[in-house]
C-alpha cells in the first residue's frame, strides 16, 4: 500500500503535487469511491481514475544520457534554460536519477521508476561516482593526501574511495584528478576542490557504479538493458 499520491505520480499521469490538487479537488476515485483525503492509501491493484481517466501502471524506462554542457538535471527550471529531459525521446515523463550541475558533463540516469531512483539517490547505498575534474593548478602532493583522509563540507566529512591524479600541464600549471565518491550532495566535488583552494574548471562524471559512459558522445543516450537495472536494483542490499 502507498500514499494515492505517489501512485498517481508513479503512474506517469503527472506530478505528485498535481495528483494532490487532483484528490483535494474531488477528482480521484478508488475503487468507484471519491478520495479527498491525501493520507489515504492505495495499491495498483486498485482501480483509480484520476479527472475522469484510469490509471494504468506506466512501463518503465531506464535512459545513461552523456550530459551536454548548458543543460540543467532538474524537470523545472525557473530561469526557462534547456533541460536534460528534452534530449530523451519518449512518451514517458522520466526525470534524473540525483544532479550534474549546469556546466558539469558525463553520466546520468534518467528514469520514470520512482522506486529505483530513491534507492539510488539514498545516502546509505554507497553507488559509487567517479568523476574527471580540471583544476585551474597543480595540485600539491600534500593537498593530494589530504583529500584521501576526507574535506569537511558543512560539518560532514567527504572521504573519497579514490584519487588519482592523471595528467599535469606544467606549461598551464593545470592538472586532471580522477576522483570517486560515494556521497551525492549537490555540488560536492566543487566544494570539496574549493575548501583546498583550487577551481574546478571541468567536471565531467564518468561512472556511476558499474555504469560506464564508454563511447556515449555528449548529448547522445542509450536504454539501459534489463539486466543493468536488476544490478541497480541489487544496490537495495
Ligand atoms: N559535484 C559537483 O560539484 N558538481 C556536479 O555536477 C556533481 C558533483
């Protein structure tokens, strides 16, 4: 049993802030019985219509889009710039698995199954995400083992499960780190550089768990198949 809400807005009809509207104003039905209260729960055994259309439980869809510089990870943006969800072609309202900042590139899921998405997102499953910066200089042997032990972001330490450096240009005095986290805070890795004094210049995440971006070129997508989505779905254990 779930909240009607969430079983609305799993089904693919619309937000779950629209199916709240939608049960407040009298227009959903479970079972042939009108619901107004928002507490009340369901399953998708059960016959709901919503504003006059039943409900039928949304094939799901599983999308590892290589981020374009310029476009944003959230469904809305206020400021009306491009988003990640215009680059999928499908009839499904699918929406990011966790963020990539505006400017960041790489790897992201995009998916319409709610379930999979919150046990990804969740701090305590330990996905792990490795990401390629540019820093705007060399960074210091020591600074390099200060990293590993762990940053102090917003009272919360961030321990990487790897750092390496791969490449320095000591003519740009510029370097490449190839760091891995497990944690998903919004903008963790820029902050992390910052709190030891250097820029990050290019972001661009190139794993998340077992998921590679291999030959995917920006803006390019591809399914995930079934059996990448049962080993996402084995990060519950
Ligand atoms: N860390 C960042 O700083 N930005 C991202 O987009 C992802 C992780």
């Amino acid at each position: 049993m779930e909240r009607l809400q969430k079983i609305i807005a799993e089904s693919g009809f619309c937000s779950r802030r629209k199916a709240e509207e939608y049960i407040k104003l009298g227009k959903v039905f479970v079972n042939g019985e009108k619901v107004t209260e928002l507490g009340t729960k369901a399953s998708f055994g059960d016959y709901i219509v919503v504003d006059g259309k039943s409900l039928t439980k949304e094939e799901k869809v599983y999308f590892l889009l290589n981020k374009p510089r310029g476009y944003v990870s959230t469904v809305n943006d206020e400021l009306g710039r491009k988003k990640i969800t215009d680059l999928i072609e499908t009839d499904k309202r699918v929406y990011p698995v966790g963020r990539l900042d505006y400017d960041t590139t790489g790897l992201i899921i995009l998916t319409n199954d709610g379930e999979l998405a919150n046990i990804l997102m969740h701090p305590s499953r330990g996905v792990e995400k490795t990401y390629i910066a540019k820093l705007n200089k060399i960074m210091l042997p020591k600074d390099q083992m200060i990293l590993k032990s762990g940053i102090n972001i917003d009272g919360i330490k961030c321990i990487p499960t790897r750092v390496k450096v791969r490449d320095i240009d000591y003519n740009k005095d510029t370097c490449i780190v190839e760091i891995s986290i497990v944690e998903g805070r919004n903008h963790i890795i820029k902050n992390v550089f910052m709190k030891m004094g250097y820029l990050v210049d290019k972001l661009t995440r190139v794993e998340y768990g077992f998921l590679k971006l291999d030959n995917l070129k920006s803006g390019e997508y591809r399914e995930l198949s079934i059996k990448e989505v049962k080993k996402l779905y084995e990060y519950k254990n």
